[in-house]
C-alpha cells in the first residue's frame, strides 16, 4: 500500500483529497496542517523519519495574495522557502514530492494560452513566493512534480464562488472585473487527478498546468456562480482599475493544458460543469 502525506490537509485542496480518500483503498494518506509547519525543516525530517511515505503531496500555502504584500517575509517563508525543504526530505526519505502553484508566476500579458516553458514575471508578492518555491523545488530535485494551478475553488474554505453566492444574495447587486480572463479550478477535479498519478507506476516529473477546460472572465463566472446557485442579482462588468486591490492580478491566466493530458492520459471537465456540481453540495449544505 502507498503511503502519502499531504500537507495543509485542512485548506481547499486538502479538504477535497481527503473527501476522496475512501475512493482510493490502496492509497494510506495521512494529512497534516499547521500540525507539520513546513517551514521548520527538523520537524519535517522527524515526521518523515516516523511515517515512511512514497509521495509527498503539498497542498500546505500562504494563499492570502493581497496581504502577501506587507508581509511578504511570511509569503516567502511558506511558498518560497518550504517547498525545497520538502524537496530535499523527500530525496533523503526516497520520497516524490508533487506540488501546488499557481498562473500568479505569470505577468498575464500574453494573448495565447500560457505553455508551462513559458517566461515566467510574476507581478505580485505572492507570485514571486510561489516562483521561488517552484526553484527551489527543481533545485534539490528536478523529477519532482509541480502543478500549476488557478482561480481555485471548493465547497470547503474561502473562494471566489462562497463570495459572490454570500454577498449576491445579501445585496443583490454586485461589480466584477470583466478584464482579467482565465480558468476556474474545482479543488475535487485537481484532486482527483492527483490521486490518480500518485496511482501511476513511476509518474513522470516536471511542470504542468491544470484547470477546468474553457475560458472565462470574472464577470462571467460570477453571473454563472448566481444562475446556478438561484440568486437573483445585478453583476456589472468593471475594469481591474475600477476595483483597486493591493496585489496585481494577471490579466489573462489562461493555460495551455496539453501537457498534462497527454503525460497522465486524463480528461478535463469543463469549468461550468464542475462548477455546478459544487453548487450542487453548497446547496446541500443550506
Ligand atoms: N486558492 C487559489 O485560488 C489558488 C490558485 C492557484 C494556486 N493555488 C495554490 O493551490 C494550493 C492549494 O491552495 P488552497 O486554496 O487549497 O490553499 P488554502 O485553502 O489556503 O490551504 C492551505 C493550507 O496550508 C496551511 N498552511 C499555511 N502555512 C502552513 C505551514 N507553514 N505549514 C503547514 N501548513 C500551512 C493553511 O493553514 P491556515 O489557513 O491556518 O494558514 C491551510 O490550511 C496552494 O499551493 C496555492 O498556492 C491556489
């Protein structure tokens, strides 16, 4: 039986791998959070010393992208340093290490959908924490395999559809960036799929993207969030300036997702699909 530890087990992605536990018998997957501060290297080598695992799935972050700009130390801790500690204990530990980034290492400038040996310039904090997680990953161990992600979603934690579904229905009129473009993410789809290459045999390292198929803005996403979720509000489509935030966000995020298609042999659902199965459970939770 394969043991696997996944770190930052109670945030999004962690929450919906462990949902998805009792589908995968062969897989003992053992989850930590803050319990294994993944920044402290000793506890991280102790832990691994205790539990001999095979794969290594972080799933542990500094998520919160505005406030990354003041405090970039922690950012940087968490997202930049962290991840080669993990890199270098797996090695030690004759474990892999599958990791979590993101489209913020991009400047979103580009008009063609981002190929993972594209330039990386990450604009904010956040997306420079998360490039140097991604070097120093590669650094200690290039077979690692590092998944980039974007505009992730669940039915547990904090997201963009609990937002626009929480204060659509209190206001009933809401604005959102029409202007910045991308792919949505079910944390349940990427779940899955990580749970099946830790399945593989001797899964194939590297970068990959992932996130649902289409591509989408703000704006419509949010109008989708409301139809599906019967939420009768008026959503009108700004620009980024009109909306100021602290971090810059990429205007197109929109990724090339070939690679990972063809290197794991998986299908991708489409955004609006998995997007109602979440609602779905959100209503369930009423
Ligand atoms: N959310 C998005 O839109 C998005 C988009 C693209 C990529 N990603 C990436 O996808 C991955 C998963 O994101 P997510 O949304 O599931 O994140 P999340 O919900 O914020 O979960 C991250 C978990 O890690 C924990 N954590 C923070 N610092 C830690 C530390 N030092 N040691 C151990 N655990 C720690 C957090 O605890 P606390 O909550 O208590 O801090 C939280 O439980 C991350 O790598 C993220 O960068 C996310």
């Amino acid at each position: 039986m394969k043991q696997i530890l996944v770190t930052g087990g109670n945030g999004q992605l962690g929450s919906e791998i462990k949902k998805l536990a009792e589908k995968y018998p062969e897989l003992k997957l053992l989850f930590t959070d803050l319990d294994l501060d993944i920044t402290r290297q000793d506890d991280v080598k102790n832990w691994l010393e205790e539990h001999p695992v095979q794969y290594i799935i972080n799933c542990a972050a500094y998520t919160a992208v505005d406030k990354a700009e003041n405090d970039f130390d922690t950012a940087m801790h968490v997202n930049g340093m962290a991840p080669g500690i993990l890199a270098t204990e797996a090695i030690r530990h004759n474990a892999r290490l599958i990791h979590i980034s993101t489209d913020y290492v991009f400047d979103g400038t580009s008009s063609q959908p981002y190929l993972e040996s594209d330039c990386v310039n990450p604009r904010s904090k956040y997306g420079q924490s998360k490039l140097k997680g991604e070097q120093a990953i590669l650094e200690a161990d290039p077979s690692a395999i590092i998944i980039r992600t974007s505009w992730l979603y669940s039915s547990v934690g904090n997201n963009f559809v609990k937002t626009i579904r929480k204060y659509g229905s209190e206001r009933g009129q809401l604005r959102v960036v029409y202007d910045q473009t991308g792919g949505p993410t079910y944390a349940a789809d990427l779940a899955l799929v990580l749970l099946d290459i830790v399945s593989l045999p001797s899964p194939e390292g590297g970068i990959y993207h992932y996130a649902n198929e289409g591509v989408i803005s703000w704006y419509d996403f949010a109008q989708e969030i409301c139809r599906l979720s019967n939420i009768t509000c008026h959503i009108e489509p700004i620009r980024t300036g009109e909306y100021p935030l602290p971090a810059p966000r990429p205007g197109y995020s929109v990724f090339d997702k070939s690679k990972i298609k063809t290197t794991f042999g998986i299908t991708i659902p489409w955004w609006r699909d998995s997007l109602a199965r979440c609602i779905t459970i959100l209503n369930e939770q009423k």
